[in-house]
C-alpha cells in the first residue's frame, strides 16, 4: 500500500496530466477534431480542484504564497476555460435546438484561438508550479504526510 507521500505525489502527478489533456482536447477541437474530453467549468469539479481545495496536504506542501498564486492563477485558468467552451459549444434555444448541438462560427473559432494562447499561459504556470510541489513532495519527510 502507498503511503501517503506517494499518495500525493501520485495525485500532483495526475493533477498535472489532466490539464495537459484538457489543452490537448481543446486544439484538437480549435482544428475541426471533435472529442469527448471536457473539463468542469466550475474549478472545484476539475482533478485539479479536486485535490487542491479538498486536500489539506496541498497547503502543507506549498506553503501559502506559492498556494495563493496557484489559486489566483487556476481561477483565471477557469475563467478563460468558460470562455472558449461557450465559443465552442453555444447553446440553443427551443425544443428542437436543444436536441442538436450548435457549430460554433468561424469567428466564434478565431475569438477561442486567441483565448487558448492566453490558456496555455496559465497552464505553463500551472504545470510549473505544480513542477515544484512534486519536488517539495519528494524533499519533505514522511512525517509531513502523517495525520
């Protein structure tokens, strides 16, 4: 059985991965690839959010500026992730427009281009702050870990 240092490694390694799929789905999708892969809009749901606003563990590692930032920076990350996927995949109105999904404009397509630079940003900073937990992880004492 892990323990719970490689329990937490293990989940900030998972943690990292997910966001990096979700950009992977998301220029699948801004290149006319349609996938299945969507990330929660509400940044509690996401693997992310999961781990860091439920783990206690999260603070204890990263100790509370580098968590602050992280905050701040997956919150912003949330919040340009919501504007892409309502350029991506608007909404219709009715009964019958609710059956079939709506193809985003080609404009609509452009606007989420720009939006994604700014994503991947953010996701560089995500990654690379999350970079530096696992090795906060990995450097701390099994003590840390315990209850």
């Amino acid at each position: 059985m892990p323990t719970r240092k490689e329990q937490c490694i293990e989940q900030i390694k998972k943690v990292k991965a997910a966001h990096l799929n979700l950009m992977n789905s998301i220029d699948f999708i801004l290149n006319g690839v349609d996938t299945k892969y969507h990330e929660p809009l509400n940044k509690y749901e996401c693997e992310f959010g999961k781990w860091f606003y439920t783990s206690d563990l999260a603070k204890i590692i990263l100790g509370p500026q580098i968590y602050e930032k992280l905050e701040h920076t997956h919150t912003q990350w949330h919040q340009i992730y919501a504007k892409i996927y309502n350029l991506l995949f608007p909404k219709k109105r009715g009964v019958i427009g609710k059956l079939f999904q709506a193809k985003p404009k080609p404009q609509d397509i452009d606007k989420a281009k720009a939006y994604y630079d700014d994503l991947k940003k953010l996701t560089n900073e995500l990654v690379h702050e999350l970079e530096i937990a696992q090795k906060r992880a990995q450097a701390l004492s099994d003590s840390k870990f315990d209850d």
